[in-house]
C-alpha cells in the first residue's frame, strides 16, 4: 500500500526547473539591487545626503515597498 502511495505521489508531483528557478532568481536579485542603486543615487542627488543616510532610507524604502506588495498580494 505504501509502495502504491509513494509510486501515485512521484507521478503527480511536479518536477522543479532548476535552470529557469536559477534565471528568475538571477534577474529578481539584479532587479533588486539597480532599484537600490538607483534609489540611493536619488536620495543622494535630491535631499543631498550622504552615502550611509542614504542608505538607511533606502533599506527602509524597499521595506516600505516589501510590506506594500505583501499586503495587496
């Protein structure tokens, strides 16, 4: 019975696309990080601050957005 069970859940779990997991992720983490590059650059060149401020409201901006997209779904 078990042997049936493991066989039925092997045959119907989808299999993971390792590569196109490995692009997505590639793509989100550089997506991720020009918009905190560019953030900081525009915190640093608007409200002339220095680089490390600048920083903190960076971090705190993509939470802000994080927090956002995670409460609308």
């Amino acid at each position: 019975m078990k042997n049936k069970y493991m066989e039925l859940v092997n045959k119907y779990t989808p299999k993971e696309d390792i590569l196109k997991n490995a692009i997505v992720s590639f793509l989100a983490g550089g997506t991720l990080g020009a918009l905190s590059e560019l953030l900081l650059r525009g915190y640093m060149m608007w409200f002339s601050l220095p680089r490390k401020e600048a920083g903190v409201v960076v971090i705190l901006t993509l939470i802000i957005i994080a927090s956002l997209l995670t409460a609308f779904g």
